[in-house]
C-alpha cells in the first residue's frame, strides 16, 4: 500500500432524513420536463420535500444548448445553496454551462451557509471541483433528477437513497466489471469525475490542483478514442496527475469497443506506478454507483473495490 501521508479529507455534510428540503436545480443543459417530474417523483417517494429552482426548465433564448440564462442559472444555484433549509441541491442534468456560472457565483456568502449535499456528474465535475477547493465541502458523484439512469435502473436509484440515508450500508463501492488494471493498494481523498471537465478545468483559478495523494476519479461519454488520449495527455502533462495516489476508472459509454480504451488507459496511466482499477460502475453508463468526492478511502486494485474508511455522510 502507498504509504505516503494523504490528504485530509473534506468536510461531510449531514445524512439526509424523511422531510428534508432538497432543491433540484439546472446548472447546465436544458432539461426535458417529463424526466425531470418523474425524478422529482422518485425523490419525493423517498420523504424529501423537493423544490424545482424557478428557471430549472429554461432555455437559453439564443443558446439552445443552455438551461436558461448564466445569471438565472447562477441565480438558482445561488438561492438554493444559501437558504439553510435546504439540506442537498439535486442537479437535473449535466450537458454544459457550469463552467460559465463559476465565476459568477458568491462564493465568500456560499462559504458562510450551512454545508449541504451536492448531487450530480457529467458536467457538474467542474462544480464538484470548485466546491471543494472554495468551500473544503464533501459532495456525491452521482445520478441526477433526469437522468436516464436514476429513471430506469432501480439499482443505480438505491444505491443513491442508501448513500443520502444511510451511508454506513454503502462503504465499499464494485461492480461486477470491475478488474485489475495495475495491482496494489493506496489510501488517499477521491477527487475527480468526467474526465473532459477535469483536463478543460486545469489551469482556471476556480478547482484548483490535485492535491498529492489523492485517489483519482475517471470516467466520460462519447469521446473517440483519440480525443480521449488527448484529455488524457493533457491532465498528464498540466501536472495535475504527478502525485495521484491511485485511479479509479468508471464507464466509458460511447467511446469506442473496451480491448482499445483499456489499452489507453494503460498506455497512458499505467507509467504513473500507481493502483489502478477499471469499470468501477460510476459514469455515464446505463447502470451507476454513487461515488463520494472528498472522501478518505482505501483503493484495493487486486480486490477491484474502493473502500470508505467513514460513511459518505455524516
């Protein structure tokens, strides 16, 4: 196991529990309106009060591929982040535009509110990041109000409910495509997500560098094999990768047959020296495991399982 020291572990918001108050917000892409009231639905199956922010159905009325507005947007991110009633904001989908809000947000008030759960993925990688550099905040990885996955796989739905009521059931995360791709063990903090996001977020002063010893989230969507060498080499040669104390790769739907990506994930991680699994089950995929971000863990690469050392939440 590496045994240098790891980082510090951010700061866990409290567990969820039945009549919480949870705002669904869109930070990102347009958000079709039937998929988003049946996640609405599934959470209020759950006992959470669910608030949809006031411009989580817009679209932007010269950029389509935009929910609405940057200042509406934030505005909404805002509000809901700032009202300490509210114990998680749900994101409604990924896309893109979260990196067009950061800037925008208040980020000193944000510091000053109650810590609260982040949900999402995607796109929402560049919010993950900024929350834990500006706010040391711990925050899940994980399948959004609208998304296909939550909808559909009861599975990917559980595993979501259980790590927001009761994380203690969910500290080691596998699946049955997990294996080995570099054996050994490490300890460190999870960071990471969409691996696009991550390479177009290196050198921005919102996210911030990895710190060393971090155990290193990866995992995209419909990127051709050359595109993902690209994002691949480029986190390599920004720095951001010299100090990981291990990677844990997720899915890769729609970027290309597997025998090739593993290879580039190889090619590319491999010299790193560090442990390294594959197919954790997190990412876009039709199947998903909620992954803490910020979170004290052990990776056993031998064993293929990431393992909390302390429940997701508090």
């Amino acid at each position: 196991m590496t045994t240098a020291r790891p980082p510090r572990p951010l700061t866990r918001p409290r567990r969820l529990r039945p009549g919480d108050r949870v705002a669904v917000v869109a930070p990102s892409g347009p958000v079709p309106a039937d998929r988003l009231a049946r996640g609405c639905d599934l959470l209020r199956s759950w006992g959470l009060a669910v608030e949809v922010a006031p411009h989580a159905l817009d679209t932007h009325p010269r950029l389509p591929h935009l929910a609405g507005t940057d200042a509406d947007r934030a505005g909404d991110l805002q509000r809901a982040w700032l009202d300490p009633g509210i114990a998680a904001v749900v994101c409604a989908r990924g896309g893109y535009g979260v990196q067009r809000l950061l800037d925008l947000l208040d980020w000193p008030a944000l510091a000053e509110a109650p810590p609260k759960v982040l949900v999402g993925h995607s796109d929402i990688t560049a919010l993950h990041r900024a929350v834990a550099h500006r706010l040391g905040l711990a925050s899940l990885h994980g399948p959004m109000a609208a998304s296909e996955a939550l909808l559909t796989d009861p599975a990917t739905a559980e595993h979501l409910r259980r790590t927001l009521f009761e994380p203690e059931t969910v500290r080691t995360l596998t699946a049955p495509t997990a294996e080995t791709l570099v054996p050994g063990r490490a300890r460190g903090v999870t960071a990471g997500g969409c691996a696009t996001l991550l390479a177009a977020e290196c050198g921005t002063q919102g996210s911030g560098p990895l710190p060393p010893g971090t155990i290193l989230l990866l995992e995209d969507v419909g990127e051709a094999l050359y595109r993902l060498d690209r994002v691949l080499t480029q986190l390599l040669r920004s720095g951001q990768l010299a100090q990981v104390a291990g990677i844990a790769l997720g899915s890769w739907t729609g970027c290309g047959p597997a025998d090739p990506v593993r290879e580039l994930m190889l090619d590319r991680l491999g010299p790193l020296g560090v442990p390294i699994v594959r197919e954790l089950g997190f990412g876009h995929g039709p199947s998903t495991l909620t992954v803490p971000l910020g979170a004290d863990a052990v990776l056993d690469a031998d064993a293929a399982t990431l393992t909390l050392t302390a429940p997701a939440l508090r």
